[in-house]
C-alpha cells in the first residue's frame, strides 16, 4: 500500500471535517422531518428521547464520515472531532441549559463519547480488530 500525497491526506481530512460538522444539522433535520411526517406531537419526553436518537445519529454519522474519509490518523481524527463536537455540546447545553430539561441536556454531553467512539469502531476499528 502506497502512501497517498501530502495534498491529498490535507483535502481528505478536510473534507472529512466539514462533512462531518454538516452532518450534525442534516441528519437532525432529517429527523425532524421524519417527525411530521410520523404525525410525532411536539414537546413532551417521548419526543426529547425521540430527539435525543437522532442527536446520537447525527455524531455517529459525522464521527463516521470523519474517520472513515481521512487518509491517515485516523484515531486522531477521531480525537478531533469529539473536542470539536465536545466544545458544541457544551456550549448548546450551557445556553439552551433552562430550554429543555436537564436529563435531556446532560444526555446529549453523556452520550458524546459512546457516538464518537462507536463511529470510530464502525469506520476504522472493526477492521483493525
């Protein structure tokens, strides 16, 4: 296996990084439409935990995309995509703290680690085990 060049490792992590940063409004999106068209009624804990799937999906997906596009480092990828989603997910909980209830808001920071990792497992890991 050859190594690819030097600008080609540069565009795929970048690429990697804002498809992965696009995912997270995309795929949430697609689950707000997936709502109305189940005739999901707003508000309530079933519609936060239905919410909260796709939250979940949504950094699984971008931790996918990250990984699974860049050429090399691909655990450090990783590694940089969970602190920017990190530094996302702690500034929405911060100001959207008293907008929703606090176990949805913490669930969405808890969760972070187990979509990143298993995004990484799904494009890198398994292969490697």
């Amino acid at each position: 296996m050859t190594m690819p060049s030097r600008l080609t490792i540069v565009l795929r992590s970048v690429i990697a990084l804002v498809l992965a940063i696009i995912a997270i409004p995309l795929v949430n999106l697609a689950g707000s439409e997936l709502a109305a068209l189940m005739d999901l009624p707003p508000g309530g804990d079933a519609r936060l935990g239905y919410d909260l799937l796709w939250v979940f999906l949504a950094g699984l997906v971008g931790s996918v995309l990250m990984v699974g596009i860049v050429a090399v480092a691909k655990t450090a990828h990783a590694w940089a995509i969970f602190a920017i989603y990190l530094g996302l997910d702690i500034y929405v909980t911060v100001v959207a703290w008293d907008a929703f209830p606090r176990w949805f808001s913490l669930a969405c920071l808890l969760t972070l680690p187990l979509q990143v990792w298993l995004g990484w497992w799904l494009a890198w890991g398994r292969r490697r085990a």
